[in-house]
C-alpha cells in the first residue's frame, strides 16, 4: 500500500535515506516510487539530491539502489553513535535544562531509546559493529581474502576462525555473505557472531563462484522461497516485530483493528518463521497459506514428545 502522498520532499528524502541505510540494494526506483506514492523520476530526482550532498549513489545487477561506501556515510553512522562519556555527558545537560521534570524525563527517555539499538532492530549501528563492517568493506574492494577471527556457529556449536572471501555485506541484515575457502562453497555468516575481522594480504581466488542469495526477514539466506500469509493478533505482531525487526515491511493493518496481516517471501524451510510460530501460538496466529507450511508445523508438532 502506498504511504500518504502527502509526504514533503524533505520529509521523502530523509525516509528514502533511512530505507536504504536499513536495507542497502533492497529497493528498486519503481518500488520506491510504489511506496512513497510518486513517480519513478521523482525518485530519481531524490537519487540525484543525495548524490549533490556526497551520498554516491550505486545499484547491483537487477537495479537495486543503495549508498556506495565513503567518508560522508560513515560520518553519518558515527553520528548515531553515543560513546558511554557522551551518553553521561548529555544526561547531565538534560538534568541541568532549566525545564520540567516531566520534560527532562522525556527527553531522557527519547535518548534511552536511540542508545538502545537493540530494542529499534538497529544493532548494526553500533561502533563495534561499524568497525567489522569497515573492515570487510575493506576487503571486499581490494579483493582480499579475511579471517572472521572467533566465529560463534550455532549450527556446529563451536567458535572458530573462518578464511572467507567477503562479496556481500548486509549491515541491516546483520548478514555476510561469502565464500569459505576451506569447504570451497558460498556461505552466509552473521555479523553479530564474528568477534574480529582481520583482513590477509592474500587476493580472492574464487571469485567466479561469488554468488548472492536472497535473505528473507528472518535472516535466512536462500534463493529458495515461498510466499507464506498470516493473520496474527496485536500481541503476535508485537512478538514477531521484536523479535524480527526486518518483518516490519511486511506487517500491515487490516479492517479490524485487533488483528494485522502478514505476507512475504521466506525461506521454504521456514526456517525461524517456524519458531515463531510454535513459540507463540498462544497469542492467536492463523496460516492462511501456503499448505506447506501447514503441513511443516504439523510434522514439527509431531516430533515432540510429551
């Protein structure tokens, strides 16, 4: 559904920019243009803005737009960044203004929330994270090869050093996509699970086999979907959107204020969708489709033994 027409061009601008930081080389000129209820060369116009104001624009092999990776970006990045000092710093000013308690306690609350990524879904803009996703930005323009020093896996359960080939790199997503030298195939790895990025001297030697895989709101990279329907409560949308933040585009209002509609491409493994599912059916969750999945929860349902 188109969002309100209405929309300045400032207030446009800065929610094209907020798009494509949360989900780089997601988004086509006409799905922008669908969304924000203009025309495509209006988007373009908008492109056009950010590339004046040193936001070089790029865009992959099917058209999706995203920033290139520069100075001015990551300028932009340090500055939603609050070191512990200027956090300090900026409740004492709050407890110094010369206003209502009431007000100071707002205003502290407002700061709570954008220090807090983890609660907005924004753990990628923090400055550990910042600086590992440098790093294989890094690497991914030279062609060189890195170790993910301290990998936490939870399909192995162990930790350990991974030599990959970086050629993905989804902040947002908190995904990487690459190709692991020692098992010879693409694989994805979490970015959140990498201790340290150390970038080799040595250049890429697989590149032919760099392939990107699509990634579905629960983090699963894989070009093997299926759209699935859900009709979900206030409490199960509120769950979902918590726990997986990247299924808020996904979420929309129905004509009854109780329940939200939910429909998207995921996994055909169901990987995560799933999980949710079974943990919080309690909370009124209906498939509306597709059978597969039906079938996949009954099959889970099944296994457990009581």
């Amino acid at each position: 559904m188109p969002k309100d027409s209405e929309y300045g061009t400032k207030s446009r601008l800065m929610r094209i920019m907020r798009d494509l930081i949360e989900r780089p080389f997601f988004y086509t000129r006409q799905h922008l243009a669908e969304l924000y209820n203009v025309h495509p060369d209006t988007i373009f116009n908008d492109f056009d803005v950010f590339s004046e104001a040193g936001l070089e624009m790029d865009k992959d092999t099917k058209w999706r737009y995203g920033f290139k990776t520069n100075r001015q970006l990551k300028r932009i990045n340090e500055l939603l960044y609050f070191s512990e000092e200027e956090r300090a710093l900026l409740y004492s000013a709050i407890n110094n203004l010369q206003t209502t308690p009431e007000k100071q306690n707002r205003l502290k609350e407002k700061l709570h929330s954008l220090y807090d990524y983890s609660k907005l879904g924004f753990t990628y803009l923090r400055k550990p994270h910042l600086n590992k996703v440098d790093l294989l930005e890094q690497a991914k323009a030279d062609k060189k090869q890195v170790v993910l020093e301290g990998y936490r896996s939870s399909n192995s359960n162990t930790v350990a050093d991974r030599i990959v080939e970086p050629y993905h790199i989804n902040p947002a997503e908190d995904t990487l996509q690459s190709f692991d030298t020692e098992k010879k195939i693409p694989r994805h790895f979490r970015i959140s699970r990498i201790s340290r990025v150390k970038v080799l001297d040595t250049p890429w030697r697989f590149e032919g086999h760099h392939n990107v895989l699509r990634t579905d709101p629960f983090r699963i990279v894989n070009n093997d979907q299926i759209n699935v329907h859900l009709r979900l409560s206030v409490g199960a949308s509120n769950e979902l959107l918590e726990r997986y933040p990247l299924t808020k585009a996904f979420i929309m209002e129905t004509a009854d204020p109780n329940y939200f509609d939910f429909q998207c491409m995921v996994n055909r493994n169901f990987f995560g969708l799933s999980n949710f599912i079974l943990g919080f059916y309690h909370l009124n969750i209906e498939v509306l489709s597709p059978d597969e999945l039906k079938d996949h929860l009954k099959e889970e349902v099944g296994k457990m033994r009581f």
